[in-house]
C-alpha cells in the first residue's frame, strides 16, 4: 500500500513539474528577458521591444494577437508546442499580424534580428461622454 502511494505521488510530482508549464502561457519577458524588454503596457496594448543576436534562442512563450514591425530583419526559427517549425525570413521594414501564438523561437540566420511587437489586449467599449 505505500508504495502505491509513492508511486503515485511521484507520478503527480512528474506531472506537475513537466506538464503544468508547457500547458501555462509563458510571457515572454519573463522566459526570454534577454531578448524582449517591456516598453509599454496599458489597458490596450503590451509594446515589445526584441533583439535576437544569431544563433540565439528562446524558451517556449505566448504572445497574444500582434502586429511586428522588423526594424532590422534576419531568419527566424518558430516551434510550436507540437514540434512543428517554421523558419521565415524577415526583411527590414516588414509589418506582420500575427494571431496568437505559443512557440520557442531561433535566429538561424547570421544578422542580428530587431523588431517591435505590439500585442493587442482585448477591445474594451468606449465610454460615454
């Protein structure tokens, strides 16, 4: 019986440990802070700024509907949760709308990589004068 219970708990610990976070969106200022700084943040947008030197990475992380302005452009690496990946080539000037999104992220190409996200935080209706 109580190695049953150990068992089990340490079947619990396991899942709580490698699934929980995977399935929690993770701001990206917090797991890639050496990549994204947080410019501005109301209740209408969330402003980034990004800088991704070649052969950079970053950890899984959430970004929430956006639009990205590439200041200076450079290939970019983009993994989804389920493994599937994406490379994009990036031109400086390029102006993106992504919906939201959950991936790890590469600079596989050999240019340092700045951008600006702008992501769009929910509508909230105008008041009455």
């Amino acid at each position: 019986m109580k190695s049953k219970m150990l068992f089990l708990i340490c079947v619990c610990l396991i899942a709580f440990v490698f699934i929980a976070p995977s399935a929690n969106a993770q701001d990206p200022v917090k797991v890639a802070s050496q990549a994204f700084v947080e410019k501005l943040n109301n209740d209408n947008v969330r402003v980034l700024e990004y800088h991704s030197k070649p052969g950079s990475k970053e950890a899984m992380h959430t970004h929430s509907t956006s639009v990205l302005y590439v200041v200076s452009g450079g290939k970019f690496k983009s993994t989804t949760p389920d493994g599937k990946s994406q490379v994009v080539e990036y031109k400086s000037g390029d102006v993106v709308w992504r919906e939201s999104l959950t991936h790890s992220g590469e600079n596989v190409g050999d240019t340092e990589i700045h951008a600006i996200l702008i992501e769009v935080k929910e509508a909230k209706p105008a008041m009455k004068k």
